[in-house]
C-alpha cells in the first residue's frame, strides 16, 4: 500500500488503484483569528506512519475475509470507488484527512453517508495522545454498511484485532468483556444479569447509518436519536463496547457452532451496503438466509440469544456451578440457552448449574434444527482440536470476569 501527498500525480494514483491511494492531510488548527498547525511536526509525520500501518493491516485483513461464495469482502483491485467528477464534492485525494481540536470526536463513517467517502476527522489531542481510532475510521471508508450497528461493530472490533494495544474508544486495550461487564455492574448493580436478558437487541440491529445507536434495556433508553445530536458519553461507550463485542462473538465463533463464520458475517454485511442520503439497515430475513447450513438456520434473534447466554456464562457463572447466578427462568426455559449452557459447561469441564428445566418452550429456534447436532457437536463430545481451545479460552475469561 503506498500513500502520497496531495502534490502527487493524481493520474498514477488512479491508474493503479490496488498499489495507491492518495492521501492529503491537513493539520491546520486555529485560535481566533490565528491560523496554526494543531500537532508538532513531529506528531504530524508519527500520525502518518501510523495512518499508513494501519491502512495496510486494515486492506489486508478485509481483502483476506471470504465471505459465502469465497468473495472477498474487499477487493485489493478496487478499495475505493472512483472520486466524484462533478457535483458539489470534488476531493483532489482519495482520502482527506483532517486532524483538529475543532473535532470533538473521530468520524468517517458519517461523512461517508452524507456522499464524502474518504473524508475523516480526527481529534487533535486523541492524535497528540496517541489514541487515534485509524483503523478504526479506516473499516468506515474502506467497508462502510447502511446498518450502524453492523458498521460500528465491525470496525470496533478491527481496531481491537489489529492493534489491540493502541488505547482507543470505546474500549481502551481493554476486553470487550470487561465493558460490558463494568457497565451492567455499575448501571444496574442490583440485577446485572437480568439487564443482559433484558437488552432489545433486535431493535438495536435495526438502527440504519447514519442515526446514533442507542438501546433499550428494560424501559431505559440509552444513546442518541439523531446522527447530529451527541450522547451521554457512558451511553455511547457501553453501547459500542456491546456492538463491538456482538460482532467479536459472531466472527470469533466461542461456542464453537459452524454457522457461525467468517463467510457467514461477510454475506450478511454486504446485504446492507452503505448508500449516501438513503436509510436501510436491512431486512430480517436476511439473516437467516446467511446464517444457514446443514439444515439449521438463525434469526437475528436467535442470535442475540446465543450471545446473552455466552457472555452470561462468563460473566454470572462464577468459577463453579454451586455459586452461578441463574439465568433469569423465562429464558433458562429455551431450549437453546439450556442447550448452550450446557455445552459451555462441558466445554470448560464442569458440571452444569442447575438451571430452571422444566416446560422448556419450543421455540422456533428449535423447530429449525434438522438434527440433534447443535446439542452435541462431535467436537464438543470429543473436546479435540478447536473446541478444547476454545474451553481454555472460556475458563480463563470466566476466571477474569469473577
């Protein structure tokens, strides 16, 4: 990946799209009527090797992703589409990059939404601190999606992967876990596992680029509405850190369920592709259209499901099954959660809590399984390979959680 200046030859940059993007930057900061750089020089050139690190982490990591009919999620022959030749936005660069204490916040995601793609903004003192979002702003450009959860998520958890000692929003080099944890313990310390249970997921996945994520726990609404109305900050980190660690469960697969993949994710994403000035996070159905194989299938709900019951085992559980805070009954009672618990508890050799079991509801969840396969994969049974892995992951986060 080579980045260049805006005096660079525009026409080399457009004729090799796969080896060049070009690049200007602009640190013009201002004090009254005072024009004046917002960064030293210094900062300014560590900024821009930063910028080009993780530009090249970034493409290689998306170009890498396959997703259900072995595409690339993006392609190195075509990371940008071709700069608007006409209309009111002209940029002389494939990427503008500004850095300024006028910007409280880093955006590109927005931007892009608005018919500026490429444009990003990055706040002075996060730069000078160096806790700039790059990568993060990057997935915005390079992958942006009409479904702000599905876009934000995304990219929290790229930057987390790709330099996930860089201390940048939402969660710091800190785990994902761990936030969610903090937040639930802290907003809701009588009941925090009944604040997971209680998440409106489903409304969440619904936002569309470029409104606020904001969620429902309960009848507590938190975040934003408008995309130019700021949110409570604590709103707005708990709210990322649960997206970010939603998509880090679905492309990191810790319950050790084959549909859910990396191939998977990516046909889900690119159903929703960003559109300027249009509103569309998508359609249900989609989901299950991609989260399908061997006969089984999940909803969105579905899946929110499996999430809540994962990071309930490892936050709740505690390290033995005598002392774990039950599952809340009217959902210990779905066949999935139990079933899940269960193979958790196995995955992490112990014995299972006892959770509520009578009257389980049958739930469509269960109806769509064409065998009993979820239930006892043949990896769990035999605890080999990935899943044994995944159990020492699962009792070390358990551990940490406590």
């Amino acid at each position: 990946m080579w980045l260049a200046d805006q005096d660079a030859r525009h026409e080399s940059a457009r004729t090799e799209r796969a080896a060049k993007l070009l690049a200007h930057f602009d640190f013009s900061g201002r004090l009254g009527p005072n024009n004046y750089a917002s960064v030293s020089l210094a900062q300014q050139t560590k900024f821009q090797e930063d910028f080009r690190e993780q530009l090249e982490a970034v493409v290689a990591r998306l170009s890498t992703y396959k997703d259900r009919d072995s595409n690339a999620w993006l392609s190195p022959d075509d990371l940008l589409p071709p700069r608007p030749a006409r209309g009111p936005y002209q940029p002389g660069a494939d990427l503008r990059v500004f850095v300024s204490e006028a910007y409280r916040k880093s955006r590109a995601l927005v931007p892009a939404w608005l018919g500026q793609r490429g444009w990003m903004e990055f706040p002075a003192h996060r730069v000078v601190a160096g806790e700039a979002g790059i990568a993060h702003e990057l997935v915005h450009v390079l992958f942006p999606n009409g479904n702000r959860m599905l876009a934000e998520g995304l990219a929290i958890y790229l930057q987390n992967k790709l330099f996930p000692a860089i201390p940048v929003f939402p969660n710091f080099a800190c785990p994902m876990e761990a936030l969610v944890a903090d937040f639930l313990r802290t907003r809701y310390p009588s009941s925090p596992s009944h604040a997971l249970w209680n998440m409106d997921l489903d409304a969440l996945e619904k936002i569309s680029t470029p409104d606020k994520l904001r969620l429902r726990i309960g009848t507590n609404v938190m975040g934003g509405t408008a995309f130019d109305l700021a949110s409570p900050p604590d709103e707005e980190k708990a709210i990322y850190a649960i997206v970010g660690a939603l998509v880090e469960f679905l492309l990191e697969n810790p319950i050790g369920d084959d549909l859910l993949s990396e191939s998977n994710f990516g046909s889900l994403y690119n159903a929703t592709p960003l559109r300027p000035l249009e509103r569309d996070s998508g359609i249900p159905d989609r989901w299950q259209r991609c989260y399908q194989g061997n006969g089984r299938s999940y909803s969105f709900t579905e899946l929110g499901l499996l999430w809540k019951t994962y990071m309930h085992f490892i936050l709740f559980r505690g390290t033995s099954a005598e002392f774990a805070t039950p599952i809340p009954e009217d959902f210990a009672q779905i066949s999935a959660v139990a079933n899940l618990c269960e193979k958790l508890d196995h995955m992490v050799g112990r014995q299972a809590a006892p959770e509520p079991r009578a009257n389980k509801r049958k739930t469509k969840f269960k109806a769509r399984s064409a065998s009993d396969s979820r239930r006892w994969p043949e990896g769990v049974r035999k605890k080999s390979g990935s899943n044994a892995r995944r159990g020492g992951r699962l009792a070390a986060l358990v551990a940490q959680r406590q």
